[in-house]
C-alpha cells in the first residue's frame, strides 16, 4: 500500500539551521524515567520511533550541569565529559533508526533541589525550590558570576552534545522549570540589574544563551528553542501575548521553535481533561513571528488535522512525545497507507507515571514502550511461532485480546472465548464513565487487529467452565478473566469488612458499571468512600453527581484520587469534583455503615464523625474473577487425556491493576509461548549495570 496524495505534505523535508529532517513528524523531548541509569533502554527506544518513521527524536531534558540536578527524578546528564558516551549511544540509536537527533539541554534552576550533588539551587531572586515536592533548600539570588557560570555550563553541555553526536541542541525555557523560564517571568525576576525589569532586560539570559549556543555550535548543529506560550494562570503567570512579545526580541537567532504551555499538567492534559490540539488557540500566531519552522504538540492523531496544521500555516513540525509513545510507527503507516493500524494515544498519562514514579516508562496502548532493549519487545514485529499447539484464550478484555493478538501475529491458532456479546471486557464499562470514553480505543485497536487474522477465532457468549475447557482439549489455555470490586469495605488500611446494620445500603462499584443507578425515589444522598486513589472513586463521584445525587467523597488522604498526582491529573480531579458540586472530605477512615449514618474515624485523631447519606458506594479493591482456573487446577489429573498441558491465568484474573498492567500481562503471555525457560537464577529482563570506577 502507498499513502494517500493528500498525506504528502507530510512527508516533505524541512530545513532546520544547517540540518534538513526528513519529513514533519518530530518526537519532541518527553521523559521516560529511564535516564541516566537505563541509557541502553532508553537508546532503544528512541532507535524504534526512529525506525517508526519519526524525522527527528528527541531525548528527555539533559542537566547541563549538577547544580541542575532534578533527583529523585532521573533524567539524562552531561555533567561531564565522562558522560558523553551515554549520550552518544542514544545519539547513534537514533541515527540508526534514520532521524535526526535532538537533544534537550536544560539548566533547572529553581527547579532542582539538588539532592544528589547538594549544591545550592540557583534562581533569579531568593525562592522556594519549586518542584513536585516541597523541598526544604531554597534558591539563591544568581549574582554576575553565578549568571556568567551558568551561560559556561550551558556552553559546555552544548559542545558535548555535539561531540556526542546529537543534530540539534535546544535551550530550554519551557513548562514553568528551568532558570531561564524563572527570569523571563515577571512572578519571579525581582531583580533590578540589566536581568530584571523590562521584559527586555528580562529576555536577556535567553538570549545570551541562545548566541552561546549558537557561537559554540550553530555552525554544525540547529538550535531549538523551547518555550510555554501560556501558563493558564491569567494575570498570575504568563499570557500567551507576553510570550508572543518575548519570541519577537529574540525571534531569528534559534533555527527552530518548539511551543508548548505550561506547566507540564496543562501541556500533557489526559483525555478527560482536554481534546486533541487544545494547545492550537496558544500556538497559532507563532509562525507570523518568526521565519523559522515551529514545532507543537497536541496529541495529534489524525493525519488529516495534521495536514491541517501545516496548511493552515500553524505548524511545521507535528510534534509528539504520547502519540509517539502509543505507537512509535505512526508515521510509517500513514506512509503506508495503513491509518486502521495506527495505536492511537488514549491520553491517559501512565506514560507520564514512570517519569513521576523515576520508573521506566510504559504505556496502556504500546506494552513494548520501555521493553525494546530489555525484553526485546518490538511494537511492530513479533517472533515466529514456536511450535503448532493452539491456544484458547478465556476472557476478552484489555489481557485477552492483547494475549490474542500477539499470538495471531506470531502464527498461532487461537480461541478467543468471551462469555459477553462484545469485546473490550473492562475497557468497555469504564469508557463509559465521565471523560474516559478515549479509552475505548484499547478495545478497538485490538479488535481490528485480531478481525484481520484468518488464524483466531472468536465466540461470543460462551462463558466457559472448567468441563467445556476440558471437552474443547486446547493444549495451552489463558485465563484473562477479569476481576471484580469488592463492596465490603475491605481494602487499603482495613483488613476487615465493614460493619452493615439497621438496613444501610450498600451500593457497589460493580452495579454501578453496568449502568444501575440507584433509585432517585429511595437514594437521595450519596457517600463514595475511596481508599483505591486512582480515578474510579473521582469519575464515580462525577458520575453519580451528573446524576443529580448529592454526593460526598470520602477519602482516607488528603485529597481527592491522590495517585492521579502521578498522571498530572490530580489538580483537575478535585476542580473537577468541586465544580460538580461533590463535597471532598479528606483524612477520613470508614468504620460503618448503620441505616443513612456512616460512620467514620479521623485517620490522625481517631476521633469520630457521622455522615449522613442514602447510600454508600465503597471504591476500596478488586478481587480476581479465578474460579474457573482454579476448578480447572483441581483436575488437573484429567489434562493428559483431554490434550490439556499448560494453564496460566493472566491479567486482573491474576493480579487486579491497570489497563496497561493487563495489556502488559496479555503481551508477556502472547510474547513467552514457547520460549526456552529462564535458566536457574537467570532474570526476565536485561538491566543495565554500573560499571565500578577504581576504588
Ligand atoms: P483484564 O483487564 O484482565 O483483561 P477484564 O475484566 O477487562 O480483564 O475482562 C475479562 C473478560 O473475561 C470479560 O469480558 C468477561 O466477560 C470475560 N469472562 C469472565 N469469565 C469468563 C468465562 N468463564 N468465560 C469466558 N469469558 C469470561
Ligand atoms: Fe497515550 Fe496513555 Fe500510552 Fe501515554 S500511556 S502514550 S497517554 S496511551
């Protein structure tokens, strides 16, 4: 297949300073909590978007120096001349994979805590380090030599990026982190020398860096420049016209300019809190400033937005780091002609929960994200079949259609049973929900997939047991069947189940994902009590608020859906739930539940409180939905005659998680069929080991 004519223009080279990519689809920089400690992961990964098609992949921030040092979070490092050889073999990765390579010089500022090399932080004026923590070593007021070392710094890492390998070398000053960005803004820069005051003298260090660079290496590399056009903070932070002013100062001297906004949680929005290319309004007047290309993002899916974008004059880079993610060959298969291929992003951000967690990444759509160099995953290709024994998948959810599709792809003959009449299995109740229905594209991704494959076969209603699994004689058969919510209080911080008397209602998650409500004529009030974290107990609260219930959320932390800090989405979470009119109770823990009383003790004092309500929905735990695997262990003195050898339950059948847990789960199974077993001792993966310098 060949692309679609309309599609060309995206496959256009573009000149960037002395460097031309080779068509518009730029990886911009994205973190991926692999860093410094997993340099070969990460160089892997970065080759496969590269081989995917992408004509420029970026690396994560890259400290220029320890006082730039983000610790706990783990980013990439050119501190020295001794780390350039890490930075090269991401460099020559992506080379390989035939893009340009970008790398994202950063000097943190009043952003780094330093907590490795506790050397004090450096702002425009004495300020509290501002990071995700809130860090007991404040900034220092940058004097003249502090201004002056750092311009040498940022220097020094750009000659070593070029040494390194890397086309294109960015000043960052984006996303409300970094010493430049705190200088241009009026918020922070108090000072009353030729740094601070007019938004001129402000402008000054980004310029001064920006001619650095370019002096130090312009002639053989581009220089990016990084910005936030708005900080969707009014009058407080930046505004978009501010911005536009300050690339007008400073407009030709970079080669190419990368917008976003800020802070991270507005540029990364999930999903549920923004569109695809809620950024445009932010980012469309740049190119009337400047003659040199412009990258932005948006979590551009659609190739046709994307030939928008460049037509209408926005963009001339469509940049990515999630789409990327979700499916590093995106633009190979719009050259391809494949767009039914393409994974798109779900917008869900539990790639951004490896970077916040200093874990490697990984994603709900692309289970080998973060696996390519130390599982060997690949997202496109997979091994052969290793052997003729056909497989029967039980369950068709996010694990079971994972599992079968790998399986397809690999040559096996496969059985999907799913006891439903459609597939999706969780994905299909919980799109369902208040600002989740992107997710649905897990489901639809797989099953367009698996529809293709001659070799899988699947049967609807067919809610399989332990005789009919035996009858059928599969030789190999997976257990993706799911789990179920617990509704007894049992959970995080209580082992026991709650107490219920005097005809208190109980109102479970389960009923509520199959879409029963209770009765408005009965159930007026409503508490959900969430000792989960995660977002079932915030977009149930929503749910039953749209619903016209008066709804309390109960929370054993100090917030609502605390774990969501970890996807960006913790802010907009509890905005959400307080301009839904739900009432946040923090610090509370569940002990009973007698009539319309629930009763609650303060996690600090023990002391007790009463809410009154009609109802309580308890969102605590899941528990696997095993019976049937286990019915089917119990015999196993039957599976030698019936053909039966190998049995494994995967997924939340196994160990209730994420999507991406079952995803993940589905792959490994699909991935390991056959493969020669570990060795004793012998680790699944490969890690990358610190070489030890002489004592
Ligand atoms: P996971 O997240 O692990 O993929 P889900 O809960 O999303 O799990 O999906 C489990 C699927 O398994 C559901 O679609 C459910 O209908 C199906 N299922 C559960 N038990 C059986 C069974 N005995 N036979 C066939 N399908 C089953
Ligand atoms: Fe998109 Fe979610 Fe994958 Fe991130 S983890 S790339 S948001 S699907």
């Amino acid at each position: 297949m060949t692309r679609d004519a309309r599609y060309d223009v995206l496959f256009e080279p573009v000149t960037i300073g002395p460097k031309v990519a080779k068509n518009r689809f730029y990886q911009v920089p994205h973190c991926n909590g692999m860093g410094y400690r997993d340099v070969s992961a990460g160089a892997e990964m970065r080759r496969v978007k590269a081989e995917g098609g992408w004509g420029v992949v970026c690396t994560e921030q890259i400290e220029v120096h320890p006082t730039s040092d983000i610790t706990p979070y783990v980013e990439l490092r050119l501190w020295h001349d001794d780390d350039i050889p890490a930075l090269a073999r991401i460099a020559d990765k992506i080379h390989e994979g035939g893009a340009l390579a970008g790398a994202e010089l950063a000097h943190n500022g009043a952003n780094s805590p330093n907590l490795y090399s506790r050397m004090p932080p450096i702002g425009p004026a004495h300020m509290p380090v501002i990071t995700f923590t809130p860090e007991q070593q404040q900034a220092r007021r940058a004097g003249k030599k502090d201004i002056a070392d750092l311009r040498r710094w940022h220097r020094d890492a750009a000659i070593r990026a070029k040494r390194a390998g890397y086309d294109i070398v960015y000043v960052y000053a984006a996303h409300g982190l970094g010493f430049i960005h705190y200088f241009l803004s009026r918020e922070y820069n108090d000072r009353n020398d030729e740094y601070g005051g007019s938004l001129e003298n402000r402008c000054r260090i980004l310029r001064e860096v920006l001619e650095d660079t370019k002096d130090a290496v312009g002639a053989d590399c581009a220089i990016a420049c990084r910005v936030s056009m708005d900080e969707l903070r009014g009058k407080a932070g930046f505004e978009r016209e501010e911005m536009e002013e300050i690339i007008s100062l400073v407009a030709e001297i970079p080669d190419l300019w990368d917008v976003t906004i800020s802070g991270w949680h507005n540029d990364s929005r999930t999903s549920r809190f923004a569109e695809e290319g809620h950024e445009e309004p932010y980012i469309a007047n740049v190119k009337k400033l400047t003659t040199k290309p412009v990258v932005g993002v948006g979590r551009y899916t659609s190739p046709d937005r994307m030939v928008s974008l460049v037509q209408k004059g926005v963009l001339d880079f469509i940049g990515a780091a999630r789409p990327s993610i979700a499916d590093p060959f995106l633009p190979k298969k719009i050259e391809e002609g494949r767009l039914e291929d393409i994974r798109e992003c779900i917008g869900c951000n539990i790639c951004v929960s490896g970077d916040i967690t200093s874990s490697p990444i990984k994603c709900t759509q692309n289970p080998a994200m973060g696996e390519e160099w130390r599982r060997g995953w690949h997202p496109e290709r997979h091994r052969a079949a290793g052997s003729d024994k056909s497989v029967l998948v039980v369950g068709a959810g996010p694990a079971g259609l994972e599992a079968t599709q790998t399986l397809g792809k690999r040559g096996y003959s496969v059985i999907l049973a799913e006891a439903g009449t459609e597939l999706g299995g969780r994905v299909v109740r919980e799109s369902k929900l208040p600002g989740l229905s992107a997710w649905i594209r897990v489901r639809d991704w797989r099953e367009q997939q698996i529809r293709q494959m001659t070799n899988v076969e699947i049967y609807f209603d067919s809610a399989l047991d332990a005789d009919s699994i035996l009858e059928f004689g599969f030789p190999r058969v997976a257990f993706a069947t799911g789990s179920r919510w617990r509704d007894d209080g049992v959970g995080r911080g209580s082992r026991a189940p709650m107490e219920v008397t005097d005809g208190g209602r109980v109102v479970g998650v389960e009923a509520l994902l199959r879409g029963e409500l209770p009765s408005r004529d009965e159930v007026k009030s409503v508490v959900v009590w969430d000792s989960d974290h995660y977002y079932m107990g915030g977009v149930l609260a929503e749910l039953l608020a749209e619903a016209g219930f008066s709804v309390t959320y109960v929370t054993s932390e100090t917030s609502a859906s605390v774990w969501m800090r970890n996807t960006l989405e913790h802010a907009f979470v509890q905005a959400s739930l307080l301009n839904k009119g739900v009432e946040i109770r923090a610090g509370l823990s569940l002990v009973s539940l007698a009539g319309g009383a629930v009763k609650f003790a303060c996690v600090y004092t023990g002391r007790e409180h009463v809410l009154e309500a009609d109802a309580l929905v308890p969102v605590t735990m899941r528990l696997p939905e095993d019976a049937v695997y286990r019915a089917l262990l119990e015999r196993r003195g039957e599976w030698a005659d019936k053909g039966v050898e190998d049995v494994v339950v995967i997924g939340d059948a196994f160990a209730p998680g994420t999507i991406a847990h079952a995803v993940h789960a589905g792959r490994l199974y699909g991935e390991d069929m056959d493969a020669a077993p570990l060795s004793e001792g012998e680790l699944p993966f490969r890690m990358e080991r610190a070489a030890l310098t002489s004592a």
